[in-house]
C-alpha cells in the first residue's frame, strides 16, 4: 500500500483465505488455510478484507480510498479488491440509513482488458499512473502551479 499523508492507494489487496486461482503457486506464501484451522487463523489475522473496522471505534472516519486493479489479473483475483471495496463501503455506511460520518471517497479503479502489470501497454500505465496521482492529490487538496511552459 502507498500512503500519503492520509490518502491510501493500494493494489489488490486480500490473501487468499479460500482456494482460488493458481493456488497452489501461492502455497509457499500463504500456507493451505483450508485445511488447517491454525494457518487460516494467522491470514485472517493480517487480511485486510476480514480486518474491516470503522477508525476511532465506529466514531471516525476512513481516508480517502481508492484500491486499482485489472479485470483480467490472474495472480490476484479482481474480485478481492471488490470485495474490499464493498466492505469498506458497508462499515462507513450509518445503521439504519442515518447520517454517515464517512466524507472521505472509498472508489475502485478497475482496468478493463489488463491483468497484473506485466506486459500492460504504456498508454494505460499513464492513465493508472495519472488517475492514482489525480485522486492522491485532490485529497491531499494538493494545489497545482503552472509555470507558464518556460524551460528551466
């Protein structure tokens, strides 16, 4: 995860606590939990998706969010980052329909038609880049300086 001071940009987020794609390449990293109730407990203790709480005990807020991920990824499921997303939305969501504290965007940035990373063509690299930027710095209320064009 990238942080700014407080606008968090993350990549697919969530280890897998359930038998998914090309599980058995991630043996080594992250054990076999659906077969062992102590490995399952030990990723569940560090997953962010099953460690979803409000800031300040209920009472804050989060920063603003937003996770990116390509629908065609095949190292991490795309489906984590949205069930990420989703969860986040429903904690900062008030019971009953009454009035959230949550101001800050919690927003998804899915790619179409690109996967991890690797061999993305530059055009949508520049577009990630700039929408991840873009978000970071309206967050940051970051102000933007023209020069005027002149060469240093």
């Amino acid at each position: 995860m990238l942080c700014g001071s407080n606008a968090p940009l993350s990549r697919p987020p969530s280890p897998p606590l359930k038998k998914q794609t090309k599980t058995k390449r991630r043996q080594s990293d992250y054990g076999r939990p659906e077969q062992s109730e102590e490995e399952f407990r030990v990723l569940a203790s560090y997953s962010p998706l099953h460690n979803v709480a409000l800031p300040e005990g209920g009472k804050g807020q989060y920063p603003a969010i937003i996770l990116a991920t390509g629908d065609h990824d095949d190292r991490v499921v795309p489906l984590h980052s949205l069930k990420l997303l989703a969860a986040l939305q429903q904690a900062a969501a008030a019971p009953g329909g009454g009035a959230s504290p949550q101001r800050n965007p919690i927003l998804g940035r899915i790619e179409v038609r690109a996967g991890h990373g690797a061999g993305k063509p530059t055009a949508k690299i520049i577009e990630e880049t700039s929408d991840l930027f873009a978000f970071a710095a309206a967050a940051v209320s970051a102000s933007w300086k023209d020069d005027g064009g002149a060469a240093a």
